[in-house]
C-alpha cells in the first residue's frame, strides 16, 4: 500500500509487517449535509537485514450534494490550520493529493470537494508524524460537526434527495472501481467484505444519461467536481 | 476481448479489427420478475500477413430475487433446447462458463442463476456459429417473456422489495468490480460511459451484515448462489 515504488528487502521472500489504521464514512439522510470520510493509518515493515521501516498515510475528505462554499471554507480551513502547526507546505500539497486520488476518471469528475490526503509519510520524525496524524484525526470532529448541526433541520425536497441519490451512485463508482484500499481487501482471500464495503451508502442510484439543466445547483456542483477549486 | 490467449500476428504493431455487439439489461419493478441480461457478439481481426481471424462470443442469464423452480426450469430449458439443435455440448459447456463467469468471488456468490456464456466460437464454420448465435439470440424473448407475464400483478411487500435492492446492490458489485466489458470499457479513454453503465439498476441499497434467517425464502436464494444447482 505504498503510493511510491521504494523496493523493500525480504528475508527469504518474506516481509514481516504491521498495519493499523481507523476509517470511517458518514452517509446522512438529509442532502443538505455532505457525506464526511477519513482514514489514518500506519505501517511498519522490517526488512531481511533488520532494518525498519514505517510510515503514516491518510486524509479527511467531504462529498456535498450541493455546493455550500461556507461549508467548503470551514472545512478546508480547518484543515489547513491543523496542518500548518507542522508544515507549511503540508495543506497545499496533501489539498491536490486529495483531488488527485480521489478523481472518477470515467466521469471526468471528483468524489467530493476533497479535503487532505497523503502516503508515504516517514518524515521528519517517527514522533513529529505521529504528532501531525494526531492533530489531523482530532480535527475531524471540528471540521464536519459544525456543517451538520448548521443543517440537520433543512428542509428537503424529493428532487434534492434524487440527486443525492445520484451523487451516492457516483460514490459507489469510485470505491468500487478505483480505490485502493476497496480493491485491496477485495482481491485479499480472507479479508473481512463487510467491513471494507461499509464505505458504500445504504442507497444509490442510477439514471441514463442524468445531466443537470443549465443554471441549477445540481449543475453548479458538477462544474466544481469537474474543476476543482480552492476553497481557502 | 479474449477468453483464451492467442498470438495474434500484427503488422507494424497494428492489428485492424472490427467488433459489433448487442447487449440489453432489464431490471423489473416487481422482485418477483428477474433481471435478465443477454449480450452476442462477433470480433474480427486482421493480422499482419492479411489472415483473418473472427469468433463470436456472450449469454444470456437470469437474475432472481427469489428462487422459483418453474421459472429456473423453464429459463435454462429453453436455452438447453437452442443449444442442441447446434451441438450436445454447447449448453452443458456453457452453463458451467456462465457460473463461472458471474461469479461474485468477494462474496463467494454467484451474481444470479446463470444461463449460458461463451466466448471465442470459431468453429465448426462461420456460417454454423452464426447460426448458433442467432438461435441464441431468438431465445432471449421466449426464455424471459413467459417469466415476465407470470409475475407481472404478483403483490410484493416492502421486506421483499428491501431485499430485491441488496441483490442490486450485488449486481452493481459484480458489474463495477469484475464484469470484462465494463472494466475494458471504463478504461477505454472516449468510450460511451452511459453505455457501458446502463446494465447498473436504477437503484440498490447495502446493508452492513446483512444476513437471511435460516427458513426465509432470502436465505433459500443466497444457498442457490452459493451452491449454483443445475436447473434442467
């Protein structure tokens, strides 16, 4: 599950390793309030000369049904304030990382409207890492709780909730077709389906040649899926 | 779009070909009408010392909510009846293929009762293949249309609509994850994505360990996927 090639050394062909790592995706009922996912993780690997590797990797993304630029603002700035206490560079970089990976190619369109993502990451230290996932899974709570108390009372109409439904048969593409992590535990013998499956939503839906009017909020977000925009 | 490898010989690294097709999903309203599927189709290739090579190829198969022994019997029989008239192998060859083919291996599931499904027939003659396919092709109405009016006023209660939309949810697993033309399709850059997604339901639902209890006719369906049965 590295995203770069570094070629690791076995030991008569074997890679003893250890990998944690805590996920979770929140589908809502209500359109008005986004589906939130994150996942952090760790892996440690000892090489055939004793040698030891680790690294972090993850990220916090926000699939909206409707567009809601207070919304996105929060949520990348909060983002993006948690990151910068640990580098500069690490907000704007793990921002088009999100993008990157999370992108219906098919489609020509992202998941959601990102967040952060990253792999791979070993440096400066075992401890700084560790102290920057730390501060990026304590900033879940802040960045999504305040969105959905703002809008669990919205009222919504049956064509709001059928475009949600389209947004979720999107979801369903993604991890179905392109995630790493979905395809993995897929093709692993013995892996546990239903816990790497809980990522789909309860419902979803397929509609031929679905393509918003010109002018519509339905239409508004898939111009911002088609281009991904900064948000901060 | 080869079930088995074979050399072909291209000449400056291209192969000229030409692929026709035809392929139709139906996903009824009622959970007591199937979801049928059928595809035929015929590739041509031109090698580089002007040798042509050609085979056809597809099914047709059947997707129940609910196993009902009548309809299985009279689905796979008249398939069976179609293939004789061409060879006494066909249809025991190709029920095989066809479980195997739609095989859900995340699940250890079928995607439903099968059918038949081939792939490279190029034999005994051209003309005799065709002429199996297009046997092939006239039997999708009388295979399905007989299933259709039995069970078009046939009452359904919510249980059983719930659980006819976490057997979509299968098919979308089986179509999104394993399924030869939608991957090849997907990846294809410029090809039609809303037809290659058309064989999606308009809906599907998961639920996280979903389970049948023992006795329930879901649970009766889910040992018939497991355990794919011969039906004639």
């Amino acid at each position: 599950m590295r995203s770069r090639g570094k070629v690791l050394k076995g030991k008569d062909g074997k890679l003893p390793f250890c990998a944690m790592g805590v996920s979770s995706v929140i589908h809502p009922k209500n359109p008005h309030i986004p589906t939130v996912h994150f996942n952090y993780r760790y892996f440690e690997i000892e090489e055939g000369d004793g040698n030891k590797q680790w690294w972090f990797g993850g990220g916090t993304d926000l699939t909206p049904v409707y567009v809601n630029k207070d919304d996105a603002f929060h949520f990348h700035n909060t983002l993006k304030e948690a990151c910068n206490k640990h580098h500069s560079q690490y907000y704007p970089d793990f921002k088009k990382w999100c993008d990157r990976y999370f992108y219906i190619r098919h489609r020509g369109e992202t998941r959601g409207i990102g967040g952060i993502f990253f792999d791979d990451l070993d440096s400066p230290s075992q401890e700084e890492a560790f102290n920057f996932v730390k501060s990026c899974a304590r900033t879940v709570v802040p960045c999504y709780l305040p969105i959905v108390h703002k809008h669990l009372s919205d009222a919504f109409t049956d064509e709001e909730k059928d475009w949600q439904q389209v947004r979720r048969g999107r979801y369903v593409e993604f991890n179905l077709v392109y995630d790493r992590g979905v395809k993995f535990g897929l093709a692993t013998p013995g892996s546990r389906i239903e816990s790497i499956l809980m990522s789909l939503p309860l419902t979803a839906r397929w509609e031929y040649m679905h393509e918003p009017a010109k002018g519509t909020r339905e239409a508004e977000m898939l111009e911002v899926l088609r281009n991904p925009k900064d948000w901060v």
